[in-house]
C-alpha cells in the first residue's frame, strides 16, 4: 500500500506543480506581494467553498471540488515560500527560482505524510472527504489563531507544519477522488 499511495502523491503533486507552473508562466509569482494572513485567507475561502459544495450537493459556478483541492495545496506551498522568504512590494522571484522553492516543501511535506502514514498505518484511507474539509478549516483556524499570536505559540505546532497537514489532507481528499477504492 505504501507504494501506491506514494505513486498516487506524486500524480496528484505533479498534476498541481503543472497548473502552478502555467500560472506562474501567466501571472509571474504575483503573490509575491501577498501577506501571510492573505494566503490563509485565500485558502479558508477554498476550503469553505469545498464545504458549502459538499453541505449543499449543488456547484454554481463550475469550478470542482478538485480544484479547490488543487489550490488549496499551491496556496499552501505560496504561504509556506512566503512564510520562508517574506512578503515583498514587487515581484522579486524568477520561475525556477520559485519552482525550487516549490520541489522543496513538496519534498519536506512529502516527508512529513509518509512519517505520519507509517504511524497511523494509512488511517486517512478510511475516512471521508469531508472529514478532510473539517480538518483543514480547523487548520486553518489554528493557523489564524497563531497569526493573531503574531506567529507565536506555546507548546503547538507553528504555521508552517499547519500548511504541509492542510496540503496532504489535500492530497488525500484528491486520490479519494482520483483513484476510488474498488
């Protein structure tokens, strides 16, 4: 099982670096200029319309629960560069400078998913979508939370390892929907 969810990480992985990488070719990183608290914004509107989709079984503007997935998990990679780096005035970044930026947290979130798996012996496989919904938005609460700490906390994890849970709880919801279990 073990190589395959980590078969089905990278699909699903390289399916967002490429729509990330096209953005990146359309808007250049943009975002740069984006405050942290911005990003965890821009992810809780994401998340919440994947749970209004999922409360009320209808989508009126198109855009799948998929995609939202898909952005949450490049909105999680923009705070966790943006968290690293700084929010800038201007865009100060080349693409493959950024694209290094974005293998790295891939590869430390990636780390971090297959340490937890081996724990919790791929508990996620059993658990709904939604459930993953409700994790990220209380994520993302922690998240705003330590932010109005101005980024400090006591005894709890910081921001960033906030990010890489609200992106592979991502990456779960999307091999749940990607790859259904027979």
């Amino acid at each position: 099982m073990a190589k395959n969810t980590q078969e089905q990480f990278d699909h699903v992985i390289s399916g967002c670096r490429n729509l990330f990488a096209k953005k990146l070719k359309d808007y250049g990183p943009s975002w740069r200029i984006m405050r942290p608290q911005s990003v965890t914004d821009q992810i809780l509107i994401k998340a919440r319309r994947i749970r209004s989709i999922e409360e009320k079984g209808v989508n009126m503007v198109g855009d799948s629960i998929s995609s939202e997935f898909v952005a949450i998990i490049n909105y999680c990679i923009v705070g966790l560069i943006q968290l690293e780096l700084g929010y800038t005035e201007t865009v100060d970044m080349d693409e493959d400078s950024v694209l290094k930026l974005y293998d790295k947290y891939v590869a430390q979130t990636k780390e971090l998913l297959f340490a937890k798996n081996h724990d919790y012996g791929e508990a996620w496989r059993a658990m709904r979508i939604s459930s993953y919904t409700d994790l990220i938005l209380t994520k993302l609460l922690r998240i705003k939370q330590i932010e109005s700490n101005s980024g400090k906390t006591i005894v709890s994890e910081g921001i960033d390892a906030n990010y890489m849970d609200i992106l592979n709880y991502s990456v779960f919801g999307l091999i749940k929907i990607e790859f259904p279990e027979e």
